[in-house]
C-alpha cells in the first residue's frame, strides 16, 4: 500500500515509510500513555504516524518502518496512521 491510497478510517494491510521527523512524546491519560506523532513518507506522498508507548523509542528519523494490520483516518485535514491495538509497527531499516 501506498500513502495515496490511504483512505479515512481505512485500514492498512502494510506501508513502509521512511520517518522524515519526530515530534516529543507527550503523555495523556494522566501519565499512564505515551503518544508520540512523526511524519513519513515514501514516493506518493507524506502521512502522520501515530506511535503510543514502547514502540515511540524504537523509531529514529531516517528510519524505513513497516507497519501491518494498522489503521488510517484523516484528521484534522492531514492523513495519519497507525498499527493500532492489533498490528504491527517493525524499524526494517535505519
């Protein structure tokens, strides 16, 4: 799959996308979650990646990850996605 074909509340059977910038982690939930938002891309365009907990400190910028069984959604006017509760978010490349 590829960012032009993401679609709002989508799903997403694989992207790999190379991470171009990460933003600071933040907590919510009164500390109990981390979320953290980086921008990726590949040939088609960019997208927001969501990241939550463990998988915030695996990611790099210069990083190609991949991400199956994730989720997709426009918000706020951007596109973004994540591997969500039930899918995978893997660092392929760095």
């Amino acid at each position: 799959m590829k960012v032009n074909e993401l679609k709002d509340k989508g799903s997403v059977d694989e992207i790999t996308l190379k991470v171009t910038a990460k933003e600071e982690p933040k907590e919510v939930r009164n500390g109990s979650l981390k979320v953290c938002s980086l921008t990726a891309e590949d040939d088609t365009g960019k997208v927001v990646v969501t990241l939550w907990n463990q998988d915030i400190d695996k990611v790099k910028v210069g990083d190609t990850i991949k991400i199956t069984k994730g989720w997709s959604q426009d918000y706020n006017g951007n596109m973004q996605v994540s591997s969500g509760r039930f899918g995978t978010l893997e660092v392929i490349e760095n």
